[in-house]
C-alpha cells in the first residue's frame, strides 16, 4: 500500500496575500477582452493555411475575371467555385479567430470543416481541370486555373490537418 504524497491544483493561489475585490474585477474584465480574439491563430500554421487558400482563390477569381472568356459556363462554373470556397473558408477563419466555437458547442466544428474541405475541394479540382481545359492559351484563364490547383493543394493539406483533429484525436481520446 502507497503513501506517497497526492498534488490537488486548485485555481486559488497561495504564494501570496489575496487581491482586492476592485482588482479582481477589473483584471477579469481585462482578460474576457482578450479573450474575444484568439490572436495567436493568425500566426498558426491552421491561421496561416487559410490565408494562403483565401488569397490564391481571390487571385485566381480576378485573373478569370478580367480574361476574355472562350465558354462561358466552364468560367462561370470556376467562379462560382472559387467564391463559395473563399467564402467559406472565411466564415471558419472567423469562427477561429474570435472562437465562436466555444459558444456554439451544438456543432461539431472540427467535422464541418472537414466535410467543408472535402467538397470545397473536389469542386475545386474539378473547376481546375476544367479551366485548364478550356484555356487556350490566354494568359490570364491559365493563371487563374493555375490558382486553383495551388488553392486545391492547400485545401488538401487543410483536409489533412483537419482530419488529424476531428478523426484521430476523438478515436484515440475514446
């Protein structure tokens, strides 16, 4: 039978006398100030990732759209892809950035957004593809499809990231 001794973490520290009421109050309103943005997202690899997927999507949006377009229904198709995308992966960067998912707990956050990169991205391949096609070697539609295949490759390493987080970490917490 062991004796040894037994560490209990309370949120009380005892290293020094306690701390008006007044200056409790005011620190704690400082901190849920803070606590409104989650400022290091924005230097996370994840914060980081959903940058650069906004920025070449918006990239390769401008670039089809100032081009004289061949077909109409392959380019409009690309630019509607591209938009829902940067849309939604703006609506996420948001969530993260002043963490709306610890008010909203009814959603599983980690799954939308896979689910969200899983389709996001198979449109967006397919957009590509056929953008590329459809090209015919005028400067701005190859760019703009050359951007949505960097955007889908960043989009996979989202898928990646994320299906580490929302699969991997609830099985092996089980």
């Amino acid at each position: 039978m062991s004796h040894g001794a037994r560490v209990i973490r309370t949120g009380v520290s005892s290293g020094g006398p306690a701390a008006p009421p007044a200056a409790t109050s005011a620190s704690s309103s400082a901190g849920s100030d803070a606590d409104l943005m989650d400022g290091a997202y924005f230097r996370s690899c994840a914060g980081m990732l959903k940058v650069a997927q906004m920025i070449s999507l918006l990239v390769g949006f401008i670039s089809v759209n100032n081009s004289p377009w061949t077909d109409y229904s392959t380019f409009s198709y690309f630019q509607i892809v591209t938009m829902c995308d940067l849309i939604m992966i703006l609506f996420f960067y948001i969530i993260h950035i002043f963490r709306i998912y610890r008010q909203l707990t009814c959603v599983s956050w980690p799954l939308a957004e896979f689910l969200h990169y899983l389709i996001g991205t198979i449109l967006l391949l397919i957009a590509s593809i056929v953008a590329a096609s459809k090209s015919y070697n005028v400067t701005g539609l190859v760019a703009g499809a050359t951007f949505g295949f960097l955007a889908t490759i960043l989009c996979v390493l989202s898928i990646w990231s994320s299906y580490k987080v929302s699969c991997i970490t609830q099985s092996t917490s089980k």
